[in-house]
C-alpha cells in the first residue's frame, strides 16, 4: 500500500483525552477515532490488527472443534425473561423499543439467544457434543466508558457455548476451550497466565481468566514464578486425557488476580511469588444447567429419559485485544508489533522522494515485495526523513527498510528491526532473499 | 466437515411462515432461524455464503482502490442533526436513549459519520480522492419485515463514499464503482443490469440501481435484449476514460425499473424490449455536496481557496444478496449455488455407512479431499440413501459424490453436477484428478 493513497491520519502530540497507553498510541498512529463515549471507527491501520487477531481466534475455535454461526446484534427481551436475566442485568443493558413498541435490547452475550437456537434443532444425545460460536459487536452501557478499545461500550467478541449430555463431558469441552485460548494468545505473541476466577453473572463453579502480564495492566496479579519458564503453543491434544493434561500442568502453579488472592492463604513462598500487573483477555466458564433448566434445553439419552444439557461459555475479547497487545508490546517511541498481528510486515521509506534514480529503485522494490506477497506499506510521500522515521516507529511495523541516495551510491540499503532497533544494511537481492526465503 | 459433527438442521416440508423460495430454502437448508421479526441468526451453512459473498464484495473494492475502514453500529444522534436527516428519516430509524439519556441509533447508513470522520482529518485537495468503503450490520425498523433476509430488519451491508475534489472526479469515482459493481456480480455468478433510479433519502441527481433478473424478482423491469450478449465481467480499467468507456457501453441500453419506466416514452420498439422481473442488489449515488456543505466538510484547494468535497456513495446488500442468489440459482429440488459463493465445493455421501470397507473407502476419499484443499461437507451419517440425496439437492452443492458398495465392487464412484443433473461414473484416481487439476 502506497501511504500517499492511504487513509493514515497520525497525530504528533498525546491526545488529552486519552489516560494509557494503548488509547494513546491507537489515536496517535490513526487506528481508531472516537464516534460517542465508548464507541470507536476502526480506520484503516487498526482494522487491520482488528482482521488479524479474529481470524486467529477463528482458526483456533475452528482447530478445537467449534463451529462457527452469527447471532444478531439486536435481541428479543423474551429470551432474558425466560432465563431471569432481564432484569438483573441492570443499566449496562442498552434497552430499545422498536416502532411497535416491543421490547428489544443490544446484546452483552448470547447464552439466552444460543439456547434458543440449540433447543430449538437439537433433541437427542447422538448430536452431542456441540460448540457454537460466533465473533460480533456486543454493547454494554459502561457507565464510564475509558482506555480506548479497553473498556468502550461497542466491542468485538468471540463467544462460544459448548453443550454435553455428562458434566464430565462439559468439562472436556471446557478443557478444550481452555487449551484453544493458551495457543490463540501465544498465536497473537502473547504469554496469557490462567486464573482461577469469580463467575459474576455468567453463573457456574468453574472458571479461568487469561491475563496477559504487562507494566500497565488494570489489575494486580500474583503468580508462581513457574510460569515465566511455560510454553503457552501446545500442540493440540488429540483426546481428552491429552486436555486434561495440559490444563493440570497449568493449573497446578499458583495464580490469582487480587480478588482471589489473599495474602495469609497464598501457598506460594517468597522469592518463587512475582507480583505483577494483568490485563484479563479471556474468560472462560462451566455452568452446567443453569440455563438450560430454566429454558428447557433437553436432550433424550440413551435411556430414552430427558437430561437438560450441560453447557459452558466461553469469551474473548477481540477488539480489546488491540489495545492488550499494545500494552504489552510498545516503548517510548510507539507500538511494537507481533509479527503475527502487525498491520503490515515492512515499512518501506524512499529518503529520497525528490531524488528520480531513488524514487525509481523504491517503485521496483515495492513492486517486488508486493508481488512476492509481503505486506508492505510504502511511504512515497514528500515529508522528510526524519518525520518519516518517526511515524514508522509510532505505528510499529516489525521491519523498516529506508532507501536514501547515499546508500544507493553504495548499493545498499538499510533494514532495521523495530523491536530490537538492530540495523543492517544489504543489497536489495539480501533483502528480497531474506523476506521472501 | 463431516455431516455428524455439523449443525445442519434441515426441514423436510415447507415452512408456512415463508412466502418466497429463497426465504423457504434458506430455513430448509438449515442456513438461518429467526431470532425476532427480520432478525436471523445465521448458522454454519449460511454463514459460509454470507462469508464468501463478503470476500467477493471486498476483493472488488480493494481493486477499484476504495480503502475498508469499519464504523460502529450505535451513533450519536448529533451528526444526523448537522445533516438535517434526523427528523427526515421516520420511523425506520431505530432511535435509542442510552442510560446518561443521550439520544443514539442504530445506524441505518453512513454519510454523516463518514464525513465527519473525512472532514477532521483531511483538509487539501493533495489528500484526495479517498474512498472509503466498510462492511457492517446496519438496521432499519421496517414496518412490515417479509421475505426472510430479503427485507430484514437487521442486515449486512456494504457502504463505500467517495470524496473528490471537482464534479468531474467525483463522476470518475463513481464510475469506478459502477464497474466495480459490474465484476462484483459477475463473480458472484449472476448477471446484474444497472438501471438509471430514483435517489430517495440519499440525494442527488446521478443513480444506478443493479438488478439481478429472475422470475420471482420484487419488481418489474424493462431492458433492451442487447443487455443478454454483454459480458459483464469486464477487466478492470487503468484509467478515467476505460471506466467512462465502460460506464457508457452498459448505460446505452435502454433499462428501467416499473417506477421510471413509461411506455410512451420507451424508445424501444416491439421484440426489442424485455420485460421481467428484477432485484435490487445494489444501489450507488452520486450527490456532490449534500453532506459536505451543510457538515462543513471542505479542503483547501490549489489556489488555497477553501471547497466543499463532491460526494457519492455506493450500496451492496450483502445479507440480501444471499437471498438473491438463491432467488436467481435454485429449481424444484433446492438451491443450485454458483461456484465462487457455495458453502462447500463437493457432497460427499457414503451410501454405504454400515459397510466397512464402503466407510474406509469414503474415509480415505474425504482425507484426499481434504488434504488437496478441495472444501467438502461428508454425509457420514447412518440416514438411508434416498433421505441422503434429497438434503444434498435441497442445499445445493455444486457437485454431489455418491460412494456405494455396489459401484466400489467396479471401483467406481458416481458424480453429479448438481446444475445440469449429468451424472458420470468414475474411480477414485480420475475423481480426484478431476478436481485437483
């Protein structure tokens, strides 16, 4: 993409409004901009990032067995009648009358709609297990929207909900959920630690958040320095004895955010304890029939005798994701982006854009990575170098490849890593053999 | 996918509630269920289409160089008020107070959040055009939703704008989108025939509708028959004049939608003149400055002189499109999905499900399948063979593979192409050459 045609508006100062650093550098290096309280457009660069991370979340729910659906944004309140939640949920429900007058609302979370529809089409247990999921906007009327993506009101999620005949087969598809959310954070180059968690008012007695560990997290968090030494990219377990493997293996260290923690009964000694700061990512909960009793989700089992079925849920936040990895991957000059979710791979900068012979190599270089299927964003614009440099280090790219009239002299051009800051300088046939290798 | 571990939930008889094939097909297919009145929840089989039909839609933008960005589905009702549109647009605004007593809605379209976003942060005529197009859920409180995704209440829709500096560019622009349009439906597998339209609430003076002819079409269309012998998947032109070129060849024909169709006035004579029946999929605009003057979205020009930017914008339904696909590819049987937008390539049945070596035969055949990258839905179910084939009619595959014991003993399968019906015998090795070629 050639910055000249693109729509990237970046900002030079910190916006006022904005209190963290995620907030900041998604407004600075022109991802999003706020619409109303808590409600953003995704421009260009942020919804790219966006892009990425829900299609590796897809590919892991994909990779765990769920099959994906897409429930509306807009729900009946019948649903949230029959289940007892209509009016528990309280004000951070935005709640609309349509043109007859009936009562609809914004969904938070879908496991009324999802029972609905499971009820409805599944009646015996041959068609168990199943585990429905779906990746879209959710509103909560926050009373205090803040931090940007971190807390807005209109927000993307992945929510899946799992049903089995047995609580013990629930708790395998919670298992399954569990290792598909330790690989879909390690996939994004993040190192999520599961907590034990309340339930709140999802319900159930089981329940792990993901907290990626980062200097600037909402919350404090204790864990067990075992942790720092785990490989989060498992394999993915073929049965359930290789599930339950894993989710022991991160279970059995010590970890808790502050509400589970208390300091008289944490097992855990000294030097082995590392407090620090998390920002939760993913919540995961086993409810057996809470919803399915009052909403009569049965199956037939074998017996031929009704059961209701066992279900859990399961969320990730998407588009809160962006600023998470954001916290967790920046310094002083902007975003460091993780390869995997980066907007674009390399950041191309001609030095020379008044120079012919310079601006002529950068269109041939561009043309060649773009045909060898990099992503490259390509600054062919008149600022000067300085201004250029500065804003590739603000958006974060992992790999900027700056062409000048100097190095050309010398057939060379410079290639720096934006994470490590190491630069090197090659010939255009290194630099090609080196990305498209 | 195998069938057994799918949700498929297909119905045998017609719904009564659905009064147009493509609403009655799309519920038999097990593609969508109605949450409330025009609101669908899309399961896996309809979400695939839906899926598809996007990429297409935003494979096209992305060549005719528009830039995808992504508003919220909630907007403050202040940008309405600046455009004079908030009292205008009625009832079928969905209008919401959220819980401070701020007035929202659930954005119907976009031009006023896009020009605002357009009017903050570009101010020279250097920075143009821009065209920024996104793909959201959108809703309109229609009084009376009918014809399941058809006329929903809550819809999927693609809403490009387009920003120039002069009338002329803005024209240049929208015939960029216009032709844009003309490869969009080609590739969806359907032949769209723009036709000059009314501009309603949109505005201005320059319309294209694109209808898709099919005999249960919304509305009657005029069309001279030269339309029938045009190519419409045109290569994408490099210049303004290829697209004007283009844009004249397919605006010289005669067609009309009943509403601005005369017969008096017809200047086409007798055997010439088509008559049918037409749906809307697409709709594009050009309005020049009937958001930018009153929302003050202007840019500085050459001569440092301050111009209201030139406008359009520019529709595709992509829910309805599902609809409409269904409404123009489906016969007696079922729905006959074109290629580029059906769910899965092949229907692989095994006929033989209680026969062992007829199950290891398919299990071998749907790994070689898979692992070619071919997309197949495996009826690995225990269903009678007559129940097998009438589903697969039913949602429409492009090719239906049958395994039985008895062609196994002559080391054939049988192939059917689900359109023309032909059917042919043949081994594993040729079947697979067939479709990995």
């Amino acid at each position: 993409m050639r910055l000249s045609r693109y729509f990237l508006p970046t900002i030079k100062e910190n916006p006022s409004e904005a209190q963290i650093a995620s907030h900041r550098l998604m407004l600075r290096a022109g991802m999003i901009r706020q619409g109303a309280a808590g409600i953003y457009s995704w421009l260009p660069l942020g919804l790219r990032v966006l892009k990425k991370i829900e299609n590796i979340v897809r590919e892991e729910q994909n990779r765990a067995g769920a099959l994906e659906v897409l429930m509306p944004t807009i729900q009946s309140s019948e649903l949230w009648e029959e289940s007892g939640r209509y009016d528990d949920y309280g004000k951070e429900m935005l709640r609309i009358e349509d043109r007859h007058g009936r009562n609809m609302l914004f969904g938070p979370t879908n496991e009324e709609m999802i029972t609905d529809i499971f009820r409805r089409e599944i009646h015996s247990y041959k068609d168990l297990p199943k585990n429905l999921y779906h990746i879209q906007w959710k509103f909560r009327d926050e009373i205090r929207p803040r931090f940007g993506v971190m807390r807005g009101r209109e927000f993307l999620m992945k929510d899946a909900y799992s049903f089995d005949l047995t609580p013990e087969e629930g708790v395998n598809s919670y298992n399954a959920m569990f290792v598909a959310y330790l690989r879909t954070f390690a996939r994004l180059g993040l190192k999520a630690i599961p907590m034990r968690a309340d339930t709140g008012p999802i319900g159930g007695d089981l329940s792990h958040e993901f907290l990626v560990i980062a200097e600037t997290g909402e919350s404090e968090v204790f864990f067990h320095k075992d942790f720092e030494g785990m490989e989060s990219l498992v394999d993915f377990p073929a049965d359930a004895e290789g599930l339950q493997a894993i989710v022991n293996e991160w279970t059995t260290p010590y970890a808790a955010t502050e509400e589970m923690h208390s300091e008289d009964d944490c097992p855990v000694e000294g030097n082995n304890l590392i407090r620090g700061r998390g920002i939760e990512v993913g919540h995961i909960f086993f409810f057996g029939d809470k919803y399915s009793k009052p909403m009569k989700a049965s199956v037939q089992g074998p017996e031929g005798e009704m059961l209701n079925v066992q279900m859990g849920s399961y969320g990730v936040g998407v588009s809160r994701l962006v600023g998470g990895i954001i916290e967790a991957c920046h310094d002083e000059n902007g975003i460091v982006w993780p390869e995997a979710v980066a907007p674009f791979k390399i950041g191309l900068m001609n030095l020379g854009a008044k120079n012919e012979e310079c601006t002529a190599f950068c269109d041939v270089l561009y043309a060649e990575l773009e045909e060898a299927g990099i992503e490259v964003l390509f600054d062919d614009t008149k600022d000067g170098a300085g201004a250029k440099f500065k804003n590739m280090d603000l958006i974060g790219l992992p790999w900027q490849v700056a062409v000048g009239p100097r190095g050309l002299k010398n057939g060379v051009v410079e290639l720096k890593n934006r994470k490590t800051g190491e630069k090197e300088e090659l010939t255009k046939e290194a630099l090609l053999a080196k990305f498209t290798a």
